[in-house]
C-alpha cells in the first residue's frame, strides 16, 4: 500500500490542525514523496454533547473543569455525607462510559456514605484512528519481541512508527491533563488524600499518570484493568519512576494478565500491590458496584 494512502486510512476520522483560514490542509503529496503530518489535536476524554445534557440533569453534582490548552471536561462530584472527610477519590470509566454510568454513578453514592468525596469522568469511545494506532503499536511490539525483521520499507517505518507515537502521546497528554485538572480542583478544597481509580481502560489511563501525580496520591486501584497486550513487566516499567504508591488490583475471573501483573509486581518485591477478585459481570455492573466498593473502602480505611 501507498504510503499516503497508509497514513490516510490510519488518520481517519482524526482531527489535523489547519493552515491559516482555508482549512484545504495545503497541496496533496505524490506518492513518491514524504508526506507532512499535520499536527495533532489532542484526544479528549468525553468532549462531546452529552456532558451538556448530563450537566442540566445533575446540576447540583456538576464542575466543569478545565485541563491546560483543552476543552472543559465535565466531572460529577459528590461530598462526604457527613463528618470530616477521609479525602477524595477520582473515579474514571471504561472507554465509551459517561461520567454518570451506572457503576460509576453506584460507586459515587457508596463512596460518599464511607466518608470520602468522590469523583467521576467518562471517557470516550476510541476514534478509528486510535485504534488502529494501538493495534500497529501492538504488531511492532510483536515483531520486536520475536525478532522479526519489519517487512516495511525503512521510509515507511520510521514515517508510521512516529505518527502511531504521535497520536498514542496525544492521547496520554489529554487524559494527563484531565486528571491534573481534577487533582487540583479537589486539592483547592483542602482535600489533602486522592485516590485515583480506573476501570477497563480507565486503569490504563491512571497508569499513564502516577509517574506525574502530585504528592496527594499515594494511593490508586484498578477496576477490570484493561492494559491492552502490555506486559505485567510493562505494566510495572511505566511505573519505575514511581516512590511510596499503594496499588490495589481488583481484577475480573474473565479478564486477562492479572497472572502476569502479579507475578511481575512479586519479583520486583513492591511493597503495597494487593490483588483480590470481584465480580464485574457487564450486565450487572450497577448492582456489583457494592462489592466493588467494599473491597476498596475495606483497603482504603486502614492506616497507611
């Protein structure tokens, strides 16, 4: 296939930056010649219309935030029901989720009559494009690992390999951006304690964070983790830059690589990774979200 064409058919559906007023994208490239990749926009966590209905529907629970050089982002916030606060925990959903989905909205209300703040984020449905950058990021990773030779030309390598990079960073800058601006928000209510949860995809997402967390986390758990085909040693090298984090893994009986992750976390001998089972049937996650809870109050609660 044609290297512009490649390119076109990973990039659609992908907003590109335009040139000055016309929006043309300049002059098309011939196929013997390296295209230019337009900049990226950023890929953002539940940008579209349905935050406005869910913030007419929930006044009274939503903030808008507003993460660095992107669009607000609606979270929903509910307060400790009563007494002082143990602190603040910042829930995201799996990928195609509303800030309101059932388990979140369950853990929300749960999480608030155990004393602590809690708040929620949807995340969007993967473009096309992010997919298709996964899925070219995975087969590299393959093809490395085998040691397999790349059976692409070495324009069309080095072009492919920076745009799939690209458009993965893009997406961790966003949801970066997304959690600092959730972060602050709670720190400027003196919440001192934030715990950040992840579920499905969300996980990966609080994953790619930790290691430019502010000192207030020092605790995270993942729902049903979604990693994708990353590695338990995969998983535990994005966190190397990592001190002091205590990691609860509440995995599913369906889901993939909590073996490996726990094997991976046992040889490096980290101090606080605690694994435990739970119930995550889709189509039950609402009435689930009650053992979910449970087990995370039950680790959160004890002194640290």
């Amino acid at each position: 296939m044609a290297l512009p064409a490649l390119l076109a058919l990973l990039f659609s559906g992908m907003p590109m930056a335009q040139d000055g007023a016309s929006g043309n994208g300049g002059e098309p490239v011939a196929d013997d010649e390296t295209p230019q990749v337009a900049p990226l926009e950023r890929v953002f966590i539940q940008s579209g219309s349905g935050q406005g209905a869910l913030a007419q529907r929930y006044p009274h629970l939503a903030v808008w935030l507003e993460p660095e050089d992107s669009p607000r982002v609606l979270a929903l916030v509910e307060r400790e029901s009563a007494g002082q606060a143990n602190g603040a925990v910042i829930i995201i959903g799996d990928e195609g989720d509303s800030a309101n989905a059932p388990l979140l909205a369950a853990m929300r209300e749960k999480l608030t009559e155990a004393g602590w703040a809690a708040m929620t984020l949807g995340m969007d449905s993967p473009s096309l494009a992010l997919q298709q950058a996964r899925d070219h990021h995975a087969r590299s990773e393959d093809e490395k690992a085998a040691g397999q030779p790349q059976s692409d030309g070495p324009v069309m390598i080095d072009v492919n390999s920076q745009a799939v990079a690209d458009l993965l960073q893009a997406h961790r800058d966003s949801m970066n951006a997304v959690f600092e601006a959730a972060t602050g928000w709670l720190a400027e209510r003196g919440y001192q304690e934030i715990v950040l949860v992840g579920i499905g995809r969300g996980a990966a997402a609080v994953h790619g964070y930790l290691p430019q967390a502010p000192s207030s986390v020092r605790r995270a758990a993942w729902v049903a983790a979604d990693f994708g085909r990353q590695t338990g040693e995969t998983v535990l090298e994005g966190l190397s830059a990592v001190d002091g984090l205590a990691l609860l893994d509440l995995y599913s009986s369906r889901g993939s690589g909590i073996q490996d992750r726990k094997a991976a976390f046992s040889r490096r001998q980290w101090q606080d990774y605690t694994a435990l089972p739970v119930p995550t049937d889709p189509q039950l996650r609402a009435l689930r979200a009650g053992s979910v809870v449970n087990r995370l109050v039950g680790w959160l609660m004890p002194s640290r």
